[in-house]
C-alpha cells in the first residue's frame, strides 16, 4: 500500500492511428513494407503495371485516386508525363500523412504533383466534370452504398473521361454460394463441438454478423456488378488481368480465387 504505479494513457496516441493501417499492425505502418508484401506476395502491382493507361488518360490528366490506401498507384501514375496532377484520396488521415509521400518516394513518383485530401468515398466536394480519370484500386468494393459513389464519380468526370475499378475480384454466384455454404457450416460445427482454435472461419461476431477474414471488404458476384452499372448511364468494358490476385506461396489452402479484373467506364 501507499506504492503508486505510473500511470500511462495511450488512447490519445492510439485514436490518432485508429484506422485500418493500425488495425493490421505495425508491419503495415511503413509504405516500404506495403509494398513489399504487395510485390513479393501478390499481383496487385502487375495488374496496375500492366494495365493500358495510354487508353484512359489524355495529355495533362488531373487523376482521381479514391481510397488510395498507402498511395503507390498515386506514384506510379504521377510519374508519367501525360499525368499532370494526382489527388490522393482516403479517409485515413495516418495513411495520407506518413505514408502516401513514402510510396511517392519508393515507386520513383513526382509529389509535386500530388495533392492529398482525407475524406470519404461521398459526397465528393468537387466540381461536376472537373477529374479527366478517377482510379479505384481494390476499393470500390468497401463502400457501403455503391451506387451513390458511383453516381458521384460520374459527376465528377468529364464527358469522354473514364472510371478506372481496377483490382476487383468479380465472383460467380455459384462459387460465391458454395463460399457461404462451406463457410456456415464450418460456424455450426466450430458451435456445436466447442471449437476455441478453428480450423477453418467460422465463428459469428458479437454483433451477429459471421466472421470472415473477408469482413471489412464486401465480396461482389459478377450479377450484381452487372445490375450496379446497368443502373447508371455508363458504357463499361471489363479487362481480365490474366492475373491471380495472390501468388500461389501465399494463397491459404483451398481458398479459390478470381482473377484480378479491371472495369472501365466512360460516363455516356
Ligand atoms: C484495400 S485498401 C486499397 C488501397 C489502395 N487503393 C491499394 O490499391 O492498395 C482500401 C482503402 O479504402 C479506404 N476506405 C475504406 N472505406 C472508405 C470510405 N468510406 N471512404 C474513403 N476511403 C475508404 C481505406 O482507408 C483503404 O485505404
């Protein structure tokens, strides 16, 4: 008794990273390791490499990059010279901060031609036709409400300017299905048999939503990408990278993948 102990509150440094970057660790803190695991582990950056951008970007291109994450695309795009301007979106203010400027830096990009803005997927407070591109990369299918980002982004982008979903994994409906099968009855046995170390996911949330490892991401089918764009004045082209979204030493055991797919819209 009468001992004290120091007492430390961290809360206030934790909610300054309170976003999906700390929610995966401090290996994730660095843009350098992003990167790394995204070069070494998968073909996210081939599919952004190889993907025909001459196609889509005119001479002096001002490019929307929304929820751009760690912001290597941001760099590959603002080093070539048909890209004047980059706006660099996210609603991470940590990943904005520290870590767009470093993948900047680390894909030989130009910052003088990047400009960042913390702000969610909508509204988008811009000017009605005033993006010559605007770049979506394994992001779209985080919004919660689709269609009101896409309607946004056909605001935003000029007529003859286009809508870049790169990096989406459209599934069919029935691989989906067997998904979800495989994965509920994985949760009642992991509940009947008192199962504490899974064997597979399958367990429900506290808030009972079934637990994935997909969770924070929604996994769409190819029907309802196709009645997404039906709903809204858009031509769209879909591009098959050829490419699986992870190498095969990383891919978990029996987890099927879609190829990594491009959807290209121009607003009619
Ligand atoms: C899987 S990451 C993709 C990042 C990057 N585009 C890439 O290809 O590496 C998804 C990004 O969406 C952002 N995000 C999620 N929900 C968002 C929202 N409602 N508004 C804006 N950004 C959001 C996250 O902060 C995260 O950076």
């Amino acid at each position: 008794m009468g001992q004290t102990t120091e007492h430390v509150d961290v809360r206030l440094k934790q909610l300054d990273q309170a976003d999906w970057v700390a929610a995966l660790g401090d290996d994730w803190s660095s843009a350098a390791q992003v990167f790394d695991h995204l070069e070494r582990n998968s073909h996210h950056v081939d599919a952004i490499r190889e993907f025909p951008w001459e196609r889509v970007l005119a001479e002096r291109s001002t490019v929307l990059d929304l929820a751009c994450g760690s912001g290597w695309v941001t760099g590959l795009l603002s080093a070539r010279p048909d890209v004047e301007r980059v706006i660099a979106w996210d609603a991470s203010e940590a990943q904005l901060r520290e870590m767009v400027p470093q993948s900047v830096e680390l894909v030989g990009g130009d910052i003088s031609k990047v400009e960042t803005v913390c702000g969610f997927f909508a509204p988008l407070p811009l000017d009605d036709a005033s993006i010559d591109c605007a770049v979506l990369t394994s992001a779209f299918h985080h919004a919660e409400r689709p269609g009101e980002v896409l309607a946004e982004l056909i605001r935003v982008v000029r007529p003859g300017g286009a809508i870049i979903l790169a990096n989406e994994t459209p599934h069919p409906r029935v691989t989906m299905l067997r998904w979800i099968l495989g994965f509920s009855a994985a949760a009642v046995v992991n509940s009947l048999f008192d199962r504490l170390h899974l064997t597979r996911p399958g367990h429900m949330a506290a808030d009972h939503i079934l637990y994935d490892d997909r969770l924070g991401d929604r996994v769409l089918t190819m029907p309802q990408w196709r009645r997404l764009f039906s709903r809204h004045p858009v031509s769209v082209e879909m591009m098959d990278s050829g490419l699986a979204p992870y190498r095969r030493s990383f891919r978990a055991p029996g987890r099927g993948q879609s190829n990594l797919t491009h959807f290209i819209l121009r607003p009619a």
